[in-house]
C-alpha cells in the first residue's frame, strides 16, 4: 500500500471531475447550435450533473464500508469513460442528458471514495491533506478553462474536447487499478453507527452550514460571468483569478488550520466572504479583480474544513457522515441557481422599470443579486461564531477500534 501514490491517483480522479464542470461550461454555445437546444433544455442538462453528484454521494456514501474506496473509484472510472463516450456520442436533448447524469454521478463516486480514503490515510493530519487534495477542484477547473479555450481558438470540435478528458481518466484508471488501497482502518466502519451519529445536534448543524458554505462558493461562480459582464472586468480572468487562488490557497492551509483550528478557519472564511460578496456588489472596473481576490480568500477552506471538520470531530459518523456532507453541499446549489436565476430576472425588472437602460440595466441586476447572495456567509458569520466561541467544548474523535 503507497498512499503517495493513491493520494495522487485521487488528485487526478478529481481534475477529471473539475475539467467535466469547464469544460461542459465552455462548450454550451456550441451544442445549443449543433442540437438546436433552448436555453430551458441546457438549464435542465446541466442540472443532470448537479443531480447526479449527490445521489452518487449518498448511495456509495451508505455503501462504502461493504465495497470500499477501490470499488467506489473502478465505479468512478467506469462512469467517466461511459458518461464521456456517450456524450460525444450523443444525437440530441436525451443522449446529453443521460451521459451528463453519467459524468455527474461518476463526479461524486470520486468523492464519495476519495474523502473517507484521504481521512483514513492520514489520520494525523485529516484537514490538511483534505485541503490538498481539493487544491485540485478549483487547479481542475483552471486546467480545463485553460484547455477548452485553446482548443475553441484552434477551431477544434466540441466533441475533441470532451474526448480529451479520456487522457487523465486513464490515468487515474490506471493507477486505482494497479494500487493495493488499505483497510479502512481509522474511520468507524459500523454502518449502523454511522447512521446513529448522524442524528447527533452538531452534525446537523454542520449540514446546515454546508448548504450554505457550498452555495456561498459554488453558487457565486455558476453565476460570475453573467451577473458581472457588464462591470468593466473581464468574467474570464475573474474566474480565473479566484480558482488559481483557491488552489494556492488550499495547498498551504496546513499551516491557517494549525494556527487558527479548523472552525477559527471556517469562521475567519465567512467574514471574508461576506466582505467579498459585499464588495463585488459595489464594485466596477479594476475593483472588481480586488473584491474577487478577498471573495476567493473567503471560499477557498469552506469544502476541505467541512469535509475535515467531519472526520475529524464527527468520526461517528464515518464514510457516510462525508459523502452526505458533500452532498447535502451540492444538492443545496442545484436547489439555488434557479432561485439565484430568478433575483437576476426580479433586480432586471426593477432596473427597468426604474429608468435605466442597455448595460446600466444588467450591471444594477448583477450587483442587487449578489447583495442578495450575501446573506449566506452573513449567516455563516453567527453560526461559526457561535461554534468558535464553543471550539473548547469540542473534543476530536477517538477511535477504539
């Protein structure tokens, strides 16, 4: 057994998940015109990958400790080659929506397997390498912005797009097949246990915030582009600008968890969010790259600190207790955008009916919206406070087994 080498295979099973959400993003235009597709029948193919991520959380999140993290990852693999086989494959509206639920689903196979596996391989140092191993969501994303914007310029077809991400779900492949993985040996394999623990008041409560951590991040950047296309900054590089950040970020964290606890992280996170949010529905022009920079800041520990949070304070809760968190995150953002669709229509509305006009219009519609979005990490503020005025009371996990 080499966790270095299963540490890295799951890095890359996760740059094959954040490259699905890029570059699917980047090829929208293309198959609207090449299937005639309203924007109504693209909103409903997105959604197939947000679907398919929590449902896989949830089901191989219960049935992690009768498979294990290698079945949980050959699943992933397997989802992957077939939900991008089938998708430069497809013929129309029904082919792309089941190979997007294909790819969403093998999405969160990775994280259903790779959460518990990381935690049970580092039992020491939980939070930090959950922190390193999700540097590559946001690394992914850039990766897969990066790629598909190359190959749209060099005129390259949708379909070579999506086949390029054969090349690192071959890899990871690869490498889950030919790597011995560990028993489970410290994270509580007792399903029935698992099950109890989560009806425990504090593992509840960090589903509460997960819904709002996970919307604050995920929801934001769904939107980014439309809401500030009309700020005098260029969507793009704001995008890019806050995923490279999150990555650095992330890799350095051991030393924020060391110093701050993992709830000092989180709670110092809402604050900065919160001032980013804030700051983004102000801002126009070269401000906005600023107002980005402390957003990303804010986002980037949210996912990891959860996730470690869990493991490391809810042990109880095992395998389970991660998989449901992470997809109690991403259920909640599919819950959201359309709502967060709706306060742009509502604040485009207003801005019409107010006098203005043209880009005015659309620039007063984006800033309202994120004025609304800001209430989540406002929330997130009080809830993180209470828990780090609290954090004394809080005793890790001891495994007896």
């Amino acid at each position: 057994m080499k966790p270095s080498r299963l540490f890295a295979a799951s890095c890359v099973a996760l740059i094959v998940t954040a490259m699905t959400f890029a570059i699917r993003a980047g090829i929208l235009t293309e198959l609207s015109k090449n299937f005639a597709l309203t924007d109504t029948q693209l909103g409903w193919v997105n959604s197939m990958a947000f679907l398919g991520f929590p449902v896989a959380m949830m089901v191989l999140g219960l049935l992690y400790n009768y498979l294990g993290p290698k079945i949980l990852l050959i699943i992933a693999f397997i989802g992957h080659v077939v939900g991008l086989a089938l998708t430069i494959t497809a013929g129309g509206f029904w082919g792309l929506i089941i190979s997007t639920f294909c790819i969403g689903f093998a999405n969160g196979s990775v994280e259903a397997a790779c959460n518990p596996l990381i935690a049970g391989m580092y039992p020491q140092n939980q939070t930090t390498m959950l922190n390193r191993f999700h540097v590559w969501f946001p690394g992914g994303i850039v990766i897969g912005s990066l790629v598909s914007q190359f190959m749209t310029s060099a005129h390259l077809s949708w379909q070579s797009q999506i086949a390029v991400m054969l090349v690192p779900t071959a890899i990871y492949g690869f490498l889950v097949f030919t790597t011995a993985f560990p028993p489970s040996a410290n994270i509580e394999t007792s399903t029935g246990k698992n099950i109890r623990h989560l009806f425990m008041p504090l593992y509840l409560f960090m589903i509460f915030c997960m819904t709002l951590t996970a919307t604050t991040e995920l929801g934001t950047q769904q939107w980014v582009g439309r809401i500030l296309q009309e700020s005098g900054a260029s969507p793009m590089i704001i995008l890019a600008l806050g995923t490279g950040l999150m990555a650095v970020g992330r890799q350095f964290a051991g030393v924020l968890v060391h110093k701050l606890h993992t709830v000092g992280v989180l709670f110092v996170s809402a604050i900065l969010a919160a001032a980013g949010l804030f700051l983004l529905s102000k801002a126009t022009g070269g401000m906005v790259y600023l107002a980005t920079i402390i957003f990303a800041l804010g986002v980037c520990y949210f996912w990891p600190c959860m996730i470690g949070f869990t493991a490391e304070y809810l042990p109880g809760t095992g395998a389970l207790g991660m998989s449901l968190m992470g997809g109690a995150g991403m259920f909640a953002v599919s819950i959201w955008n359309p709502i967060i669709g709706h306060w742009i229509d509502q604040h485009r509305a207003a801005a019409a009916q107010a006098g203005l006009s043209g880009s005015a219009v659309e620039l007063s519609a984006g800033q309202a919206t994120l004025t609304n979005m800001s209430m989540f990490p406002l929330i997130l503020i009080v809830a993180f406070g209470i828990l780090f005025a609290v954090r004394g009371r809080l005793q890790k996990g001891v495994h007896t087994h």
